[in-house]
C-alpha cells in the first residue's frame, strides 16, 4: 500500500474501532518504509507490532478452537 493511501484510510476512517484484519507493507516512491498498515483504518504498525498482532491472533485463535 502506498504511503498516501494510508493517509487517506486514517482521514476516511476517523475514530471508530478496527480489528485490523490485514495489514499489508507500506511504500513510499515504490520503497518499503519498514511500516505495515491496516488496509480497512489506515492505522500504522511497526514490524514489531505486525509481529505482536499475528501472535494475538494466533493465540486467539487457539483459545477459540479450544472452546469448540
């Protein structure tokens, strides 16, 4: 996702709550800036917060299989 199109999904989104269900690489002039954004909200993530919401996720994911 180029920079700017995250830009304009923050803007549009506003203030409402995001699960963030895909997050894809940000470019900048066609380079990878080292950030993830959501592709619904716009909402920036560093590699290290990209890693923590793939393992939230997982672990989530985990805790609901048990139940069933």
């Amino acid at each position: 996702m180029e920079f700017n199109q995250s830009l304009k999904l923050k803007e549009q989104w506003g203030n409402k709550p995001c699960d963030h269900p895909k997050v894809e690489k940000v470019y900048y002039a066609g380079a990878f800036v080292l950030n993830y954004s959501c592709i619904l909200c716009g909402t920036d993530f560093t590699v290290a917060e990209k890693l923590e919401l793939e393992q939230m996720r997982k672990k989530q994911g985990q805790q609901t299989s048990q139940v069933h």
